[in-house]
C-alpha cells in the first residue's frame, strides 16, 4: 500500500473510531441534588453500571463528561471528571454508550503528550485514533496465561543496573520524599533505558513542572519514543484517577503489539489521594490514616496490569517493565500507602534526602535498595562484585560515624581501612548526570575494577 494511501486508510479508521463515541445517548436523568464532588442523578429507565459514562449539561450550556461511581437509593452517584460549576437543579444528564468508557490508541501517538480523557495537551492538533476499542478499566491478565518476565533490562543509570538489577516485565518501587529528584531520575530512564516504547503517568503533578519535565527533562530524544499522559494536581479527583489508568491501558496496548514498554508512573501516592477523595465522597469511613478500604483493594488491581504479557506460542510475548513512584510523606517509608505498594511490587528504590544533600545525584541509597529478580538474572562473577560492594559499603556506613568522632585509627582493622579507601571511588561511580548515557557491563567493568575484582566474560 502506497504511504499517501496509507495515510488516508488511518484517517477514515479514525474517523469510524470517532463515530463510534457517539453512539445513541440512553436514557435520561435529571439531577436532583449536589454535595460536594458528587451529582445525584435520577436513575433512568434503562440499567447503568459503576463506571457508565454520562454527560451533565449546565445553565450556561456547558456540557460536563462525569462518571457513574455509586449509587444510593434511588438515585446514581455521579462524579464529573471537570468542576460542576453551572450545574443546576433539574439539570438534564444523558447517559453515553458503552464505548465512551473506552481508549482507541494508535502508534501516532507516541511523541504526544494527553489528558487521561485521550485529548491532546501539547497544540499538535488531534490525536489520530486507532481502530480497535481498549477499556480504561481493565483486568491483569491471569496468573496461569501471562508469560513469566523476561531478560535483563538496561535501565541506562548506574545505580539501579548495578544494585536494582531489572528484567523486563518486572515492576520496581521508586520511595522518596519531595524535592529528591524523582522527575529528573524518570526523565533518565526515559532516555537511557534499552526498550521499544515509554509511557509517562503525572498524576497531581504541579502545574508549572509538566512543561518543565517534558521540554527540560525529557527533551525531543525522551519524548520521541514516549506517551506522556497528563493531570495536574488542580483537576477533580476522578481525572486523576484516570491517568493512572489511561497510562496502564497505553501501555497494554503497545505491549499485546509484542513491545518491550517501560511504564513510568508519578506518583502513585496522588493516585491514592484521588481514590481517598472519591471513597471519602461515597461516604467510606476512613480506615487507615485516612485512608478508605477501597485504596487498598483498588492498588493491586492497577499494578498487577503491569507485568508480562500473554504467553503466546508464535511470538515473543511484550512486557512492561513498571516504575512507580511512592511520596513518602515526612520521608517515613512506613506510611500506609508506601508499605502497600511495596508489598505488590517486586523490589524498590529508595531515594534518600542526606545522599542528595551531600550533592550525589541520583540519591539512590543503594543498601536500603532490592531487586527481587536481581539473583536471577546476574551470573556469578557479577554477583560476587555486586555482594562484595553491599558489603564494602555497610561496612562503611556502620563505621563512619567513629571515623569522623576519631575513634577509629587507621590499621585497626584491614576490612575497615579497605572501606574507608574504595568507598569515595564506589560513590563518584554512582553520581551520574542527568545527560550521561550508561550501560550495564560498562557499569559492571568498572565496579568490578575498583573492587579489584574481574567481572568474568
């Protein structure tokens, strides 16, 4: 087929896919009552479900999408996924089709940067839409049909190749407080890591650092090969809740094509925010520091999608490799939210204030740092150098304190002078800039060197 043709087939493709949104509005309601994120609606003829769409429509003739999330009585709870300002007593609400609920991803898409609606954020013109649905809400795959993770993945930074060793399909943990460099470490692995495509998640970012992150950080060699989907922390609850979503329904998406996808998501704890919110309007007793039972019940749910694809006997199954931020309020990384995910996910990163303080970035605390599948997927040689810098390393740390007291005099003990010498060098090897490309046996080479010690073949 010709590229000019080509071109024309996509188009009338997303033109069908449009269409197809606007299917038949069903059945009527009115809004009969307001407090405070929600709409009470009169139930219509038709039967709706949790998770229908709907369209309010205001004095002003405004139109607003919302979202059936309960129900109490005889009246359906709706929240809007936009501010309900204009919206009246009476107000008519119509309900959308099935398929409004649904995503029509297309490989155009990468380079863009959305809404968690599928609109576009950046003044490139609409998106080009694909034409097979995919629903927002989905399922992970189950245990017995997924495939199992796949090999080594370079993640191009120092500190995780080395001491967070990862294999795509894998799902890692990023634990920090504000202001450590969780954005500018994402913005790394956006650039250096070795796979096929990149979903970005900002969920509650603030508004002033998107364009920041995606001009600055992430630059036209990050974005090129991404999908950034967007929701500042000024949007409604259900918004921000839907990013995270949309971006796990992309990154399906490219993964059932038989890609290697590395989905990047900050930050899971605004995502809880919004659940909170949401539970807290349905009337949830909080449970755990405020927390609603639903947050608990609904995070596994969204983190288990990411994962291995489905084990197929023809082709090598797609993976997505998951990072998921966790904002570690007062950096307590006991908090209900940070003990949660990584009790799901298979290993974390711990971002740690000192280490950035004392001008090492990233500021991976590489001791407090796990990777469950790192013993699986480093042959001998290389985890030998990896036990024998943990170890040099917590030698260190436990002695540095009588170091700098002067309770310690050099030649006491041959182990704790070795650590006192290949510890700076071990740290100038971590400290990478944001523009430094990194791989993995080069990363190995030279740990393995300052160690003196070979990192097999």
């Amino acid at each position: 087929m010709k590229k000019s043709h080509l071109k024309i087939n996509n188009r009338i493709l997303s033109a069908r896919a449009a269409i197809d949104l606007l299917s038949p509005r069903e059945g009527a309601g009115r809004v009969i009552g307001i407090r405070g994120l929600l709409a009470d609606v009169s139930a219509p003829i038709s039967p709706v479900a949790i998770g229908d769409r709907v369209m309010l429509n205001s004095a002003n003739s405004h139109t607003s999408i919302g979202e059936v999330i309960g129900f109490s009585d005889d009246k359906v709870q709706v929240m809007a996924f936009h501010d309900l300002d204009g919206v009246t007593a009476g107000a008519p609400v119509n309900w959308l089709g099935p398929k409004s609920a649904s995503l029509y991803p297309s490989p155009a898409w990468f380079g863009r940067v959305i809404d968690p609606l599928g609109e576009p954020l950046d003044g490139k013109g609409p998106l080009l839409r694909g034409s097979a649905a995919r629903a927002v809400r989905g399922s992970a795959i189950p245990a017995n049909r997924r495939a199992r993770v796949g090999p080594r993945i370079d993640l191009g930074v120092r500190a995780l190749d080395l001491f967070t060793t990862c294999r795509e399909g894998q799902r890692l943990g990023l634990f920090a407080g504000s202001g450590i460099g969780k954005s500018t470490l994402l913005a790394m692995l956006t650039r250096g890591a070795d796979c096929d495509a990149v979903v970005i998640s900002l969920v509650g970012e603030r508004g002033r650092e998107v364009r920041e992150f995606i001009e600055d950080d992430l630059g036209d060699e990050g974005l090129a090969k991404a999908i950034a989907v967007v929701a500042t922390s000024d949007a409604a609850p259900l918004m921000r809740r839907q990013c995270a979503y949309t971006a796990v329904t992309l990154a399906e998406y490219l993964r059932d094509e038989g890609l290697s996808v590395l989905l990047l998501m900050d930050s899971v704890t605004r995502f809880c925010f919004a659940l909170r919110e949401i539970g807290l309007s349905l009337g949830e007793p909080p449970a755990t520091r405020g927390y609603p039972p639903s947050v608990f019940a609904e995070l596994p749910r969204l983190l288990e999608r990411a994962g291995p694809g489905y084990e197929w006997e023809e082709r090598k199954p797609g993976q997505i490799t998951g990072l998921f931020t966790v904002l570690v309020e007062g950096d307590d990384h006991n908090e209900p939210v940070a003990d949660a995910v990584r009790g799901i996910l298979d290993g974390h990163v711990v971002l740690d204030r000192r280490i950035a303080e004392a001008g090492r970035y990233p500021a991976v605390d590489v001791l407090r740092s796990l990777s469950r599948l790192a013993s699986s997927c480093l042959d001998g040689p290389k985890m030998e150098i990896l036990q024998r810098a943990r170890a040099v390393l917590a030698l260190y740390t436990e002695m540095s304190d009588m170091v700098r007291l002067g309770a310690y005099r050099s030649g006491t003990d041959a182990a704790v002078d070795e650590a006192l010498r290949l510890t700076p060098a071990i740290e100038r090897l971590l400290c990478q800039d944001k523009g430094e490309q990194s791989r993995f046996d080069d990363a190995f080479r030279q740990l393995g060197a300052i160690l003196g010690m070979p990192d097999g073949p």
